[in-house]
C-alpha cells in the first residue's frame, strides 16, 4: 500500500520531498558529479561501496552508528570536542562529511585525491592534549586507523539491517577491501581487507577505549536530536535507536547505554525499514554498474 501511494505521488512533489529529506540531514548540495568510466573512477563502478553508499537511509544509520562507535576513543573525541563545530552547526559537518564520501565513492582518481588531501590538510591543526594528558594528533595512523574501522563497520552494519539489499559474505569481504583502498591513501598502514580482519580490528582498540566526559556529552548531543519539526525528531528517534542496535554489548555498555531487546526488535526496526523504504521512493538508492 505505501510502495503503491508513493509512485504514484507527482514527480514535482517527489522531487520537493527529496529536498527536504536531503536538507533535513545536512545535503543542501547537489551531489558530486558521478564517473562511471572505470578506467578514471576512484571506486569500482561495478562495486559495493557504490551500492552501500548510495543508500541515504542505512547510510544515515550507518553514520549515526559509527559516530556513536568512535565517541568511545578518548583521543579520537578529544581532537573532535577540541577542534570540531558539531555542537553549533552539526548539519555543516554532516555535510562535510557526505561530500567526502561522495567524491570517493562516485568521483574521478583527481577528485578523490583532492578530497583526501583536503580532509589531512585539516588534520594538521588538529592536534591538543587528551583528558588523559596524553597528546593526540588527528593525522596518527593509528587513530585514523580507528575512524575508518568505526566507519567501515558501521555503514556495512547499518546497510547490511536496512538496506535496499543483503549483501552476501563475500559482498562484505569486498566492500571492506574496497574501503581499505580509501584507508591507505589517509595513511594508514594495514587496513582490514575482510570482515573478519575488520572485526579483528576493532577488538584491539577495545583496551584503549572508555567514554570520556567528552564523550558523554557528545553522545547526549547527538541522542536528543539535531533537526526540527516533530516529524523530523520522531524519525530522528528511529534512526537513533537503530544506529545503537548495530552496536554490539559490550561497545553498548561502555557507551552507557541500556540494550533494550524487545523494543528494538518488534517495534524499532521494524517501524525502521518501513520508513528506509518509504524514504526510498523519494530518493533512490544508487544502481551499481553492471
């Protein structure tokens, strides 16, 4: 019933909700160019990182995910409550964010290159003293090494729940050797090439991690909401409750946060996907090229 109502809503009004459903989340742009020439294409046209970020829904859980995940890095959210503006203009870095992600995704080899140039040029300012008294600086391989650990789990997680599709285990393998391409460009040393080397990856930070007080407040920020109007704030919720539920027990409880079973299996994500897949009528996942 709503797969029928929506395609048959008039493609003018279609297009002004995929506006606001891009502007709610910080996508006040329209994306980057997309190269499909697989001789000048960043990325594989044909391969799953263009499948798994072209879903704005899971990807939007997916983000929510790994931000939630890398709150847990007590220098990582240092250089964030530090230097970032997530706190007076969280849509801005969001934006940010999306643009990155979207240029190496679906960009030329130039662009993507500028892109990530652009983003360890930032990095150089970013740099100051943990609550610890350890000093961090945003550019260390190995506290990069954690961003994309984070990231990678949780966009392949959040896709993997929500998404348009489910990828097979040897999907996953690939999207996770894709993304270390990515890695190594931003300097890191090693990156994961598989699952099982990526969930191998997380666990050896897990000595290293514990939720600053910075930390705290940046999960308390990004729980209680950063978008308006009360539809909005109810699918905020959603996508919140979602993204926590990707997490596993003991990244959960070092996060503070109560794991509520029940709720999130007969009531969350099932009201979750309907809203993914209504969103999606509205703005279509990205096709890979076959």
């Amino acid at each position: 019933m709503t797969t029928r109502w929506v395609n048959d809503v008039p493609a003018r009004l279609r297009r002004r909700v995929n506006g606001r459903i891009r502007g709610a989340v910080g996508l006040t742009r329209d994306p980057p160019p997309r190269c499909d020439d697989p001789l000048e294409a960043y990325f594989a046209v044909d391969g799953v990182a263009r499948l798994v970020h072209g879903d704005l829904s899971s990807m939007i859980i997916g983000g929510l995910g790994s931000l939630f995940l890398q709150m847990l890095h007590p220098h990582t959210m240092a250089g964030v409550a530090q230097h970032s503006r997530y706190r007076t203009d969280p849509l801005g870095r969001l934006l940010q964010t999306a643009n990155f992600i979207g240029t190496t995704t679906y960009g030329p080899r130039p662009a993507a290159h500028a892109a990530i140039q652009r983003v360890l040029s930032v990095h150089q300012a970013v740099r100051g003293v943990a609550d610890d008294g350890v000093a961090y600086y945003a550019n260390d391989p190995h506290l990069l090494a954690w961003v994309h650990a984070a990231e990678t789990s949780m966009f392949l997680a959040g896709y993997q729940r929500f998404g348009r599709s489910h990828l097979s285990s040897d999907e996953a393998d690939r999207y996770v050797d894709e993304m270390a391409t990515l890695a190594r460009d931003l300097g890191i040393v090693g990156p994961p090439t598989s699952v099982t080397e990526l969930n191998e990856a997380i666990e050896r930070f897990r000595p290293e991690l514990r939720l600053s007080s910075d930390g705290v407040e940046a999960r308390d920020f990004v729980a209680h909401g950063v978008v308006e109007g009360a539809h909005q704030r109810l699918a905020y919720r959603l996508f919140v409750r979602s993204a926590l539920g990707l997490l596993t027990p003991w990244q959960l409880k070092m996060l503070g946060v109560r794991r509520r079973r029940v709720a999130d299996r007969w009531l969350v994500r099932p009201a979750t996907s309907l809203l993914c897949s209504a969103m999606r009528r509205f703005v279509p996942p990205t096709r890979r090229v076959r």
